[in-house]
C-alpha cells in the first residue's frame, strides 16, 4: 500500500508524485491493515518509517514526496487516536534502528536526519528530548554492539538537541 503511493508504477508516471491526500490515504490503510492483522501500531509505524526511508535517508530526505509520506504517517496514527508521543516514540525507535543497527555509518548523521524531520513537523521537541535522554535497555555485557550503536547515534544527535536547548535559551 505505501510502497504504491511512494513508488511509480513506470517511468511516465515519475513526474506526477503522489498528492498529500494519496500518501495519507497510503498511510490510512496501512495502519489499518496492520493493526486488524494485530500488529501492535508502534510496529506499523516503525515498519512504514523503514518502508519511507532506507540507506539513502540523507539524500531521502530532500524529496518532499518521503517527508510528505512520514507526516502522513503522523497524522494517520492521530486520526486512529494513537496520540502523538507514542508515534513519534515509533518513528524515533525506526530512526535510531536505521542509523545505527541497520547502517551504522549513518550515525553521525543523525542531528541531520531529526532537523529535517523537525522542520517538516514530522517531529515534535518533546519527543526528540525523551529519546535523547533515554539509556540502553539491553544488556550491555551480552550486546555490546547494540550499547555501542545507541551510544553513537546519541552521539550523532548531539548537535540538534543542543540546537534545541540554544533556541529555548533564546526564546525566553
């Protein structure tokens, strides 16, 4: 379902990207079908989030068509009365799993991946803060790797969360 909203069926239908309503309607029956299947929502959403964006997030990231799709995305779960702290709780696990498990040469660009998600809206502050300030939940002696990649792409977040501290600084 999404992935026919994101990608064109041939090379003629390239210049017409799919409209808002598409991608949300995409994003509608997504979450429907996942959830009557009994997919817990957050797994949908992390699910979409990694269907939207792959090893080129960075590149991904200036199509107004994929930023489009995650605020889609957003809203859908809202329409389904998921509140938003819990989707945003979802796109930022999907996020931190893509740039740091999936393809951990990513991490460092993980300030940039939450600004551009941020300015769409697709993000909220609240949300970025609370993942940013959580710690490892595995088990570090038996998973070292995983310590590892949650330490680095917190690390490549840096940057944004000071960004957001400097202009709440400047706003008060």
């Amino acid at each position: 379902m999404l992935e026919r909203a994101l990608a064109p069926a041939d090379a003629a239908d390239a210049a017409a990207p799919p409209s808002k309503a598409a991608l949300r309607e995409a994003c509608r029956d997504a979450l429907a079908y996942g959830v009557g299947e009994g997919v817990q929502t957050d797994e949908v959403i992390a699910t979409a989030m990694r269907g939207i964006f792959g090893a080129s997030i960075v590149v991904q990231l200036k199509d107004k068509v994929r930023v489009g799709a995650a605020a889609a995305l957003v809203a859908a779960a809202k329409e389904r009365g998921v509140k938003p702290s819990r989707s945003h709780a979802a796109i930022l696990g999907a996020l931190e799993r893509l740039l740091s498990v999936d393809h951990p040469e990513l991490a460092p660009k993980t300030s940039v991946v939450l600004h551009k998600l941020y300015d769409a809206d697709v993000l909220e502050e609240a949300a970025v803060r609370a993942w940013y300030a959580t710690e490892f939940a595995g088990n570090a002696a038996t998973h070292p790797e995983r310590k590892a990649a949650h330490v680095a792409v917190r690390k490549g977040a840096s940057a944004f969360v000071k960004w957001l501290e400097e202009a709440e600084e400047e706003s008060d």
